[in-house]
C-alpha cells in the first residue's frame, strides 16, 4: 500500500477502489493541476480534472473539466460537461453542457447541446449547439418550391 492511498486493498471478491473520489462512491477519479503549475502538453484522463493553474495543450477529460477563477487554457477542451470560472483560448467540444461562471472567458468556439452564461460570462467566438455536442449547430432546413 502507497503512503497517501486510501484505497482498500484488492480481494478476490472485491477490486480495489480508486483512492480519489470526485462524490463519495462514484468512482470518478480527480487530476488537479495547482495554482502554482503549469502543464505543457496533451492531458488525457477518464475522469474529472480542476484546473487552477496553467495548461498549455488539448484537454480530454471524459467526465468533466472545471476552470477556476485565475485559471488559463491555451488549447482545446473535449468533455462531457465544462464549468469554466477562469480562461479558456481554443474550441470547447463538451457532449453534454457548458457552464460559464461569471468570471469565465471564452476566446473560441464553443460546441455543446445545452449552455448557460452567467451574468458576465464571457465568449468570443461562436457558439453551435447541436443535439450531440460536436456538429456545426442548426441547420437550415428549405421546403421545395412547388411547381
């Protein structure tokens, strides 16, 4: 056993539990980057990752991505769901929703099915909202002319 784990060992019976739970039994794990770091590259992770400091590359969070207040992101985002306080510079993909805080900036697209923007929320770019996150937004639909 890992000095800071607080996982149950494995049984048989049992596989060992992830030992960082975003709720208590959902079994999504957390990637926090720090106030004080900063990431240069790709992240890739099946869970939620919290944003405090600094990435400089795409972010693939399968769950979810949060961005706090004084956070920046120079680079994409693909999620299920994005809650953004901080900065983000690059396409948003988020499969299931967007949340932009009041102190949360956007300079890029946005592509989801469902956004809200709280009073002083940010964005520069455009917004699609497509049923599944990822299209080019509505399209027009034209009925033929009758002859």
């Amino acid at each position: 056993m890992a000095i800071f784990s607080n996982a149950a060992p494995a049984t048989d019976a049992e596989p060992a539990k992830p030992p960082f739970n975003r709720r208590k039994g959902d079994g999504v794990p957390l990637s926090i980057v720090a106030r004080d770091m900063t990431i240069t590259g790709d992240m890739v992770t099946e869970g939620v990752v919290k944003v405090e400091g600094r990435v400089n590359g795409t972010i693939k969070a399968t769950a979810q991505l949060i961005v706090s207040p004084g956070a920046v992101i120079e680079g994409d985002v693909h999620t299920k769901e994005a809650v953004i306080a901080g900065e983000i510079q690059g396409t948003i993909r988020a499969s299931e929703r967007v949340e932009l805080q009041a102190t949360g900036a956007v300079r890029g697209d946005i592509h989801t099915p469902r956004i809200s923007v709280i009073e002083g929320g940010r964005v520069s770019g455009e917004v699609n909202m497509s049923p599944d996150g990822v299209g080019g937004g509505f399209r027009e639909t034209r009925v033929p002319e009758k002859s």
